[in-house]
C-alpha cells in the first residue's frame, strides 16, 4: 500500500525546483496532486507530465480568491484535501536599510501570508476528509539570522510560530501541522549569480559540506505528512546539513595544523 493512496494533495509553489520534487514524490506515493503555482506554462508542462494522478491551478498565495479556486478544483478533481504543502516561497537580498518597504512586505506576503492564507483555505475541506496534515516549509532560516535576509528570515521566524499555533488550534481535528527547515538546496531560486553564490558559500563551512538536492528533502517532506509521523505536531523536521551545528571551521583549522 502506498502512503498516499487517493489522497488529495496541494502543493504550492510546485511548477519548478523543490516543489516540483514534491509533486512526483506525492503521485510515485499514490497521490493526487494539485500543481499550484503562478507559473502556468512549467505548471501545466508537469501536470502533464505527472498524467491523471495530477491537475494545475494557477495560485498566486497571496491572493484568497485564488486560494478559495485552488481547493475547489482540488475537490471537484479528486475530493476533500488531506495533505497541505506550502512550500512557495522567494527571497530578496539586502541589508536592512537598504530593503525598500515594497520588497520587505512581498517577501513577507508570500512566505509567511501565503502559508497563513493556505492553512485557512483547506481546514473545512481536511475536516470533510476526516483530518489531514499540513508541513510548511521554512528554512533553517527561521531558527538563525543570516546577514542581508531580513525579510526572509522574519518570514522563515514566522513560519515556525504560525506553525505551531495552527498545530495547537487544529489537533482536535486531526489535523497535524508541522514545519521542514531545509538548509542550502539547488534549486532554481538559488540559481542566480547573488543566491549561487551565497548558497556555496554557506554549505562550503557545513559539517555536510555540499549543496543538497530537492528529492533529499521530498523524502523527509513525504514522511512529515504520512500516517508514519502521525504523532508529531507542531514540530519541526531539519535538514540543513549542519546549519544549525555552526561552521566547520575549527575542524579545518584542526586538520590544517595535523597536517
């Protein structure tokens, strides 16, 4: 028996990258999978791909009528939502007195306001199903600060808080709601000059010195949402690479001096 056997799935911010890796780790599971995205072209080009386990609906996370389309389509195709991922996300570069408010409050807008938004759209529709589960996905962001990313980082913090408040609110309607703090990832939000750079940057001083790939965290995400972890929630899953441990640098340094 697969794990998601005829379940309803919504994944944001799945056209590309690691939600894209999400989606076909959902339908090689037994899922149904609502692509949820703004890019329509790549959207549509994986739900085909993914055949009739799997639909697009156009969403823009900050909006709540395209929520409120999102989760119609997802039950008008394959019934009530069980499983919630809200992994759309972006990230915008720069010290804090040189954030335009503008900037701030988009990456505000789709990190933290969209996965709020997300978690409102679905609990009547997981209610119907007979519960469900929800993982946001954070960063290892939201238990640290990274110099130039305040904007993420707040909404990575918040991320984490939203969690656990939807986790205490929704328990009694089994639905479960829990947080994956993904470090450096390759995926095409950290494909640009600044990001790429930054990214091998970070994971160069990891106790796992490397950049990850999406299907590495897709496997902890689908076991976050599976009856497998059916007594965690308002918890948070990390997988960083070391992130949190600090840099290896005393470790090189150790080694150089041996040598």
């Amino acid at each position: 028996m697969k794990r998601f056997n005829n379940r309803t799935v919504i994944v944001t911010g799945s056209a590309r990258g690691m939600g894209a890796s999400h989606a076909r780790g959902f339908v090689a599971e037994g899922g149904n999978v609502v692509i949820a995205d703004v890019l329509e072209q790549e959207g549509r080009a994986l739900a085909d791909e993914l055949g009739d386990h799997a639909i697009f609906s156009r969403l823009d996370v900050t909006s709540d009528r395209d929520w409120a389309a999102t989760v119609a389509a997802a039950e008008d195709a394959f019934g009530p939502i069980s499983v919630l991922i809200n992994n759309a996300g972006i990230v915008r570069f720069g010290q804090i007195e040189d954030t335009e408010p503008n900037v701030w409050r988009q990456v505000i807008e789709v990190n933290l306001t969209g996965a709020y938004l997300g978690i409102r759209a679905v609990v009547s529709s997981m209610r119907k199903a007979g519960g469900g589960a929800i993982v946001n996905i954070s960063s290892g962001a939201g238990f640290t600060a990274t110099f130039g990313l305040a904007a993420y980082v707040a909404s990575k913090w918040g991320v984490r808080g939203l969690t656990k408040t939807a986790a205490l609110e929704l328990g009694r309607d089994n639905i479960r709601v829990n947080s994956v703090h993904p470090g450096p990832i390759r995926t095409p939000m950290t494909a640009g000059p600044e990001a790429a750079a930054a990214v091998a940057a970070e994971a160069s001083h990891l106790a796992i010195a490397r950049v990850a790939e999406p299907d590495e965290i897709t496997r902890l995400v689908l076991f976050v949402a599976s009856d497998e972890a059916s007594f965690s929630t308002g918890s948070e899953f990390i997988a960083d690479g070391g992130v949190l441990l600090g840099p290896a640098l005393q470790h090189e340094r150790a080694e150089a001096a041996a040598a």
